[in-house]
C-alpha cells in the first residue's frame, strides 16, 4: 500500500473540509508549494491534489495555482493526481496536458458511464482514475453522491463502478463523506465493498486516516493507497510515515 499525501484547494488556499462541508473549512496558512515539497522531502511521489471550488461550481480560479503545482511537482520528482470539476474528456485531457501523471474523474463517471468508459479506452487506465464518493443513508446503505457531494443519483459504489470493470479501469478512489477531514478512522467496510465491487483495480481509500494503525488496518484490508490529508496537514501523523509506506511495500515492517 502506498500512503498518498491529499492537498484541498479552494479560493486557491489549502483547506480541509470537515464531511464536505465549505462552511466548515480548516484553513492552512503555509502555502500549497511548502506542502508539496515537504511531501517530497518525506519521499512522496505521489500526491492527491483536490480543486474543491471545481468540485462544487464546476469552474473555478485554482487553475493557475494547480499549474503552478504540477511544475513544482516536476522538479521534485512528485506526480500529481489532480481532481475536483473534470467532468468531460476535454477538461481531463487538459490537465494531463498540463503534466498531471492522473486525472481523476467523479460525478461524470456516475452520470454518464458509457461515455466515461470510452474516455478511459482514450486516455489509458494509468492516466484516468476514478472517484466514488460514499454517503452512508440513514438506512444504513451506502450511496454516491456527485456534483461536490450535494447531489444523491440513488446509485451504490457497487451499481457505479460495474460499468468500468471491463473498461480498462485501474485506479479508483472511495471516499467515506462522514469521515473525511474528521479524524475518525477509515471506514474499512466501505474498502472491503469497493474491492469486492471490483478486486481488479487498484483502490485507494480516503476519509478519516489519523495514525499509523489506520494505515496498517487499511493495508490488511486490502487498500491499494491511502489518501490522507488532515492528520499530515495537522502534524498528528509523522511525515516520515510516507516513506515508510513505500510504493510496493504491504506495510512498514515489510520495507
């Protein structure tokens, strides 16, 4: 498993919201270019970056600063996962333009599938990535939501990633809503789901990583990354946690 520092940009500073909520935003003061080169420092070659304004507007400003970041990513050695508003093929062919090493792609690949899956035949499954966000309903049944978490389609991360499972798909993110940004665990049974969903490609769970032991749960069940940004941001997990967790390493005590 690998660990996969998260930077969240909205009005183009890095912020945490707290289950998606904008009115909840933990604010940063350091720069998103410190962050980046301290994840390289600590041996990051990956680093998950997230336009939140795009994720909920569909447009935004945090363009210019994503840029900015992807060439900082390239001296450093560090690929940058970008998401948040890529909603068509243009705009994800864009950014890999720009040198982004992945687009990741959420609400489009839930709303339109066909189309999606014939932009993952185009742009490879290396190069396009994508997103499943989970809300837990109040009967106990996981569903997506889309458009920057406001919209519910009523589908189930199982219903929206069996379109991609013959489509060439790799990379897939599952994001439990109630616990990002909130330091309450990962949920684990939301990555037994999505893996059992689909055991061929490779998961990357988000939402909730607080310490070391988050990540060897996530590891023994089968996480192929983890995505975590407060409890870095925060100080409350180590940096020298990310070059622990090596790219082909099952855990710390393996590498």
């Amino acid at each position: 498993m690998r660990l996969i520092p998260s930077l969240d940009l909205a009005d183009g500073v890095v912020v945490r919201l707290e289950g998606g909520a904008f009115d909840r935003a933990r604010r940063y003061p350091e720069a998103a270019e410190v962050w980046l080169e301290r994840f390289a420092a600590a041996g990051a070659r990956l680093v998950h970056v997230v336009d939140l304004d795009a994720a909920r507007d569909g447009a935004s400003e945090n363009a210019p600063a994503l840029s900015r970041l992807i060439e900082r990513g390239r001296i450093f050695g560090v690929g940058l996962q970008v998401a948040g508003g890529i909603r068509t093929l243009a705009a994800a062919r864009a950014w890999l333009d720009r040198g982004a090493s992945r687009a990741v792609v959420g609400s489009a690949a839930v709303e339109r599938p066909d189309e999606v899956a014939e932009w993952l035949a185009e742009l490879g499954g290396e190069r396009l990535a994508l997103a499943f966000d989970v809300r837990r309903r109040e009967d106990v049944a996981r569903h997506v939501a889309t458009r920057g978490w406001r919209a519910d389609p009523n589908v189930t991360i199982a219903a929206a990633v069996a379109p991609f499972t013959s489509a060439g798909l790799r990379h897939a993110l599952s994001t439990a809503i109630e616990r990002d940004g909130r330091l309450a665990g990962p949920d684990l049974d939301l990555c037994a789901k999505a893996r059992a969903a689909a055991p061929a490609v490779a998961w990357q769970a988000s939402g909730g990583v607080r310490s070391a032991a988050d990540l060897e749960a996530l590891a023994a069940a089968g996480a192929a990354g983890a995505i975590v940004g407060r409890a870095l941001l925060d100080g409350l997990l180590s940096l020298l946690e990310i070059s622990r967790w090596s790219r082909n390493g099952s855990s710390p005590a393996s590498t």
